[in-house]
C-alpha cells in the first residue's frame, strides 16, 4: 500500500524501525487471524476491509527496515543488504502464493478445511516470529 508506506514513513520516524517492524509484524499476524475468523461469517465487506488493514499494517515494514539499514550498515554496505530484502521479500510472496495452491488444489481441502489455512498460516507466523526474536537475543549475547 504505497500511501501507507508514506504515512508509516513518518510514523517511524517518530517511533523508530524496531517498534514500526513490530507493529507491522504483529498486525499481520492479527489480521491474519481475523481474515480466517470472518471467513466463517462470509461477509465480502468484512474480507475487504480486513484486507485494506492488513496492507496498511504490512507497510510498516518498508519504512521500518529502510530506518534500521541506515542505523545498522554502512553506506557501502546498503545497496547489498536491500537488494537481499527485497529478494526475501519476492521469494515470501512467490512460496506463499505456491504453497497456498498447493494446499488448496493438491491437498484438496473442503471448504471448512480452507477457511482454517489462513488461521493455520497466522499461528505458524506466530511460532515462527518467537523463534527469530529468541535467535536475536542469543545472537545479541555474542
């Protein structure tokens, strides 16, 4: 969400990247939640809305990041460490997408097994986001 991403960019600033990475973590991670909680109400309305938040949540993460390189790297160093996000970032979207699919044409889930992926998906994120923050902090101990 381009307009996000502006407003957010002034938001971290105020904030900072670390907390503008989290509220685009954790907000994610909600809205997933609550994405695969209205798919048993079927409101299109409500998955449109949902949808709006979650692309408004996800934009922090650009400023954020854009905030903790310029903090954490050197100007040399820049151009490598976006170009290796960005690649995370196209790969994340691609396997998404790819492993969704598969899920629902190859697995050949039923409707009320396919409404529970993206709570599955947000609970897996969940794990998943623990398991780095607990990495950064024994690798902060080095």
């Amino acid at each position: 969400m381009p307009g996000g991403q502006i407003i957010n960019g002034l938001l971290t600033d105020k904030i900072g990247g670390k907390r503008a990475m989290l509220i685009g973590a954790a907000g994610t991670i909600v809205m997933n939640i609550l994405f695969g909680a209205a798919s048993f109400l079927g409101i299109f309305g409500l998955f449109v809305a949902i949808w709006g938040l979650n692309g408004y949540v996800q934009a922090f993460g650009a400023p954020g990041m854009v905030k903790i390189n310029a903090a954490w790297f050197a100007r040399r160093e820049r151009g490598t460490f976006a170009g290796i996000f960005g690649f995370m970032i196209n790969l994340g979207g691609s396997s998404s997408t790819s492993s969704g699919r598969h899920c629902s044409l190859d697995l050949r889930l039923s409707g009320s097994e396919r409404r529970s992926a993206p709570l599955a998906m947000a609970v897996l994120g969940s794990v998943d986001s623990l398991l780095h923050r607990s990495n950064l902090h024994v690798y902060r101990r080095r």
